[in-house]
C-alpha cells in the first residue's frame, strides 16, 4: 500500500483495501456536483498516493459529512472520516485552502466555542464575515433573524472556561 | 418521569422556538426537563472537522456531567445528538483519543445514562399513547412531510437507528395528534448543512429542491428535529414559502401549549395559518 494511503487508514480508521469502486458513495452524495472528483475517486486516489491534489482540493472542503455515503457503502468504508483525516492532515501541512469561506467560518465557529463555551451567533458570525470580507451576502436575511430577535447581541460564557481551553490544548 | 436536558446553542438564538416548543410539550405530557448545569458546546459541524480530539472532548465534557447527573439525556438538536452519540461511542471503545480525554477532564464513562434524540423518546413506551390522550386541538388531517435529515439516523451503528433510509418514528407522533404524515422520498437527504453560511446558493440548490419535492407530495409544512435543518429549509427555499415546523411546535399546537404564538413569529415562512 502506498504510504499515504497508510497514513490516511491510521488517521480514520477505515480499511480502504475494501473498496471495490461500486459508486454507491458517488450516487447518493448531496454535494459531489461541487467536488473536483467523485467520492470513489478520491479513494482511488489516496491509494494512488495523490497527496497534493487531494490536500489543496476543494473536494475535501466540500464535503459537509452527512455520513450517507458510508452508511450504504457495502464494504462499510465511511468516507465522513476520510474526508476529516484529508483536511487535519491539510491543515497540519498549512496547505492553501481553495474554499476561504468555509475555513473561515470553521475558524470562526471554533473561536467562539473556545472563548465562551458556547458559540455566540452574533460575534461568530460578526468574526466570519471581517475574515472573508464579505458583508453582502445575506445581508437581508441577517437582519431579517435579527428582526426577529433570534440573534442575541451579548454573550453568556459557561463557568467551566479552564476546562474547555484544556480540550482545545489536547488537539494538535 | 424526568430526564437531563442539553439545549444546545441554538436553544437561545436561532433555534429558540424548538427550546420553548421542547420545554412546553414535555411539561404538558408530565416530563420533567432538568437542564445539564454548565453544559458546553458540542462543536457543531466544525470541530471534527478541523480536530478529531477537539470534536471527542467538547461533547464529552457533556457526558461527563450528564453522567454526574445520572439521568439519561435528551438531546433534541440532531447535530449536538450526532456529535454526543460519537463521542460516547468513541469512549465505549476505549478509543485512544478519548483516554486522553477523559484523563485531561478527569472523569471515565461508565455507560450508565443514556443519550436520547427527541426520535429515541418517542419511542419510549407509552409516550405516543400519552400523545393521543393529550390532544386538545387536534389538526384534523394537516398535511405534512417528516424530514429527518441526516444527523439523527446517520450513521446507524452510532446513531442505534434500526431504520435509517425510511424512518417512521416522526410520522407516527404526527398522526398520533392528529396531522396526516405523507409518504416521500426525501426524508434523510441532507439539507447542506453549513453551506447555508458559507455558499448560501448552492445550501439553496438542496434546500429548495427538498422544498418542491414536499410541495409535489402535497404537503403544508415539513417536520423536522434539527436546529440547522430547520433554519436551512426556512431561509433557503424559492418559491411561495412553505412552513418549516420543529415536530415540538407541530406537537405542542395540538397539545394546547400556550404561548405557542409567540412560536410563529419566530420564522421567516409563517406557520400561524395552518393553526388558525
């Protein structure tokens, strides 16, 4: 097995040796048709050991981990934890990352959820936007929820902030 | 009959109506919510995204209390029920990120509470009867496809689930006040998730796909248990709006649970007709 392939195995704990290329994955992905390679693609390629195409991909973003893929695949490979594996080891490399907006928002999720303990919509939301520098796009609706008094303006943090930071410094 | 409760941090913005809808229905049924003190986010979507460890810790902190609690635990929002249920999952194998885990929170999972999604405690004995016995305004035969989504089924083996391509358990609380639950094909295709914030058009290309496809089965509302699902179906859709309702809303309408109107208000396409 190329090492690649190894070293995606040990990171996701699937057995890719299974796949037989039925297409079951492809077939019922919600979101192939914004991916740069079917879902039986990318597992050929990781066995092929094609590491830079699929680390700088936009596929590997794409994917919102649905999990429907590996709950029908016959060989019971979950693509979910695959894809996962790809973007921990993307990152890890500080590979370029061809979907700004979904790292952004990631970041930005994360971020909240370490500071307060709970993700505060407003801030999270307020820090994704000055990172993609897009204040545009759902403007509209945005304010539309805010109307509505669904997006509270202050922050509550959760008393138990130590233990939180510790979890975040377990991860790499 | 109580039960620890984890809201989720939606439960106090977007996803405000699914919080008090939840409250109200358990406490007309004679439930007994009790909130997890301090719980935590469950890292949504994007903690296992960017960091296996990360996305294991913050829904274990979770367990950890739950388990200090020692009752089983609702988790309505399908997302934090996803994220929960793997983490227990990971603990129950003695996974090596989860050691490390329960060593950095000092605390080891003993499996004696259990992680219930709203789809788990409908199926409890007794709660469907319960259901029927407590209508006050029944629907009279309203019209609705139940949508599931992904996190609440998906995958089986974490999830329990014993039918994950068609389930039925929404459909049947449904019925059980009184709506007709239609047939589709639809109901654990997946909403885009995220997408709805980070490519708000292709997030619409599912959303409104899933929108018309409930239209064409005859449908006046969609039911669904999941923060996102709902806001995604709510905000996403084209066309003359069809209401996107938390099966507690659907429920605690026919309960008579008050203040529901203040419910209604809450969404972009307006429920309150089908009520009226």
């Amino acid at each position: 097995m190329h090492p690649f392939a190894t070293e995606v195995q040990e990171l996701s704990g699937q057995n890719l040796s299974r796949c037989y290329q039925c297409k079951k994955c492809t077939a019922g992905c919600p979101t192939v048709s914004w991916y740069e390679w079917p879902n039986h693609g990318v597992v050929r390629m990781i066995q092929r050991g094609m590491r830079d195409a699929l680390l700088g991909s936009k596929t590997i973003w794409m994917c919102v981990g649905c999990d429907t893929c590996g709950t029908r695949c016959p060989n019971g490979i979950y693509l979910g934890p695959i894809m996962d594996a790809l973007r921990s080891l993307a990152r890890r490399e500080g590979r370029r990352v061809p979907e700004p907006a979904v790292l952004a928002f990631h970041e930005a999720f994360l971020a909240s959820a370490r500071r307060f303990g709970r993700v505060h919509e407003a801030t999270m939301l307020a820090a994704y936007k000055l990172k993609t520098r897009d204040f545009l796009t759902d403007l509209g609706v945005g304010l539309k929820l805010f109307a509505k008094g669904k997006i509270p303006v202050l922050p509550k943090g959760i008393q138990g902030k130590a233990e939180i930071e510790k979890i975040f410094r377990l991860g790499s | 009959m109580e039960l620890s409760y984890y809201p989720g941090c939606t439960a106090h913005s977007t996803a405000w109506e699914f919080n008090e809808s939840t409250e109200g229905v358990f406490r007309a049924l004679g439930w007994r919510l009790r909130e997890l003190p301090d719980w935590n986010c469950c890292g949504g979507a994007s903690a296992h995204t960017m960091d296996r460890v990360v996305g294991l810790g913050l829904p274990a902190r979770n367990l950890a209390i739950a388990q200090r609690m020692g009752r089983d635990v609702l988790v309505p929002c399908a997302g934090c029920y996803n994220n929960v249920q793997k983490a227990r999952a990971a603990l129950e194998a003695g996974d090596p990120d989860a050691r490390k885990i329960e060593d950095t929170l000092g605390f080891r999972w003993g499996k004696g509470v259990g992680v219930l999604s709203l789809l788990d405690w409908l199926e409890r004995p007794g709660v469907i009867e319960a259901l029927k016995a407590g209508v006050k305004r029944p629907l009279q035969g309203l019209r609705v496809v139940a949508y599931y989504g992904c996190q609440l089924v998906r995958p089986p083996r974490v999830t329990g689930r014993r039918s994950w391509e068609n389930p039925t358990t929404l459909e049947k609380a449904c019925e059980a006040v009184g709506a007709r639950a239609l047939d589709w094909s639809y109901k654990v295709d997946c909403c885009g998730a995220d997408l709805g914030i980070t490519h708000p058009d292709r997030a619409e290309t599912l959303c409104s796909g899933l929108v018309a496809r409930a239209r064409e089965a005859g449908a006046q509302a969609v039911v669904v248990s999941c923060g996102l699902c709902q806001a995604n179906l709510d905000m996403r859709q084209k066309g003359q709006g069809l209401p996107v309702l938390y099966v507690t809303e659907l429920l605690g309408a026919a309960l008579g649970v008050p203040g529901r109107e203040k419910w209604w208000k809450k969404h972009l396409v307006d429920p309150s007709p089908l009520f009226r």
